[in-house]
C-alpha cells in the first residue's frame, strides 16, 4: 500500500537493468511532515525515507510488503528537501524467491554521495493474517 507517494515524495523517473533499479525521486518539501522535523530547519526523516524504499520495492516486485528484518540503515548524510529536492532511490534486489523474504539493498544519493544505505529483507503483506496481542 503506498502511503508517501504524492505526498512526500513523487517518482519522476524509474530504469531496471538487471536486479537493480534507480528511482529518480522528487521529494516534496510542502509536505506536512516537515514542519516537525524541523521547523527552522527541515530535514527528511529516517522513517519516511525507509517507507519509500519499501514503496519502491513494492513496485518492483508488484507485491504489498511489510519490512520484517533491517541488517543494516546507516543514515551517513542528512537530506534536506528545501536545498535539494532530486534524489536517487537505487534498489537491488538481492533475494526474491517464492516463500521467502525479499532480501535488498537499497540506498539513496545525490551527485555520487550517499546519504542512506539500507540492507533489510520484506514478506508479502497479508491483510487476513492477524496477530493477536495477549495481554498478560
């Protein structure tokens, strides 16, 4: 399910070659979220940015996904949509088999400088599976 599509960011242009696919992105400085975070000075939230990511993922594999294991989300450089708005989204999927996670590697850059390098794997969404918390 796309939640930030349109309204954090928009998908200006999408290439796969191979296992891996670049995303350029246009992140929308209008959006709300950023008046938050923060005020004086907005800078793009590590969870937005993870959520695109998994957005983009969805789109590769056609798939509604839930993120079930993150090895690794190094946030190296803050990205800050009034000074730049254009980033690349490049995703490589790893792993993508039946019945089992979809494992990636994804980060995002600007002019060759990496700002967030994300390596987690994805299950497909099943909105009939419910899991019950037990209050104890």
């Amino acid at each position: 399910m796309t939640m930030l599509l349109n309204y954090y960011y928009s998908i200006k242009n999408q290439q796969t070659v191979g296992m891996v696919t670049l995303f350029d992105v246009i992140l929308l400085p209008e959006c709300s979220v950023y008046e938050g975070h923060f005020p004086d000075r907005p800078v793009a939230p590590g969870v937005c940015n993870i959520q695109m990511i998994k957005e983009c993922v969805e789109r590769i594999t056609g798939k509604q996904l839930l993120l079930e294991y993150m090895a690794q989300c190094k946030f190296v450089n803050l990205i800050t949509p009034q000074q730049q708005q254009e980033w690349q989204v490049r995703i490589e999927i790893v792993e993508n088999q039946v019945d089992k996670p979809v494992k990636v590697i994804a980060v995002i850059s600007r002019d060759e400088t990496e700002y967030i390098v994300f390596k987690g794997e994805f299950v497909i969404f099943d909105p009939l599976l419910k899991r019950v918390k037990e209050d104890v």
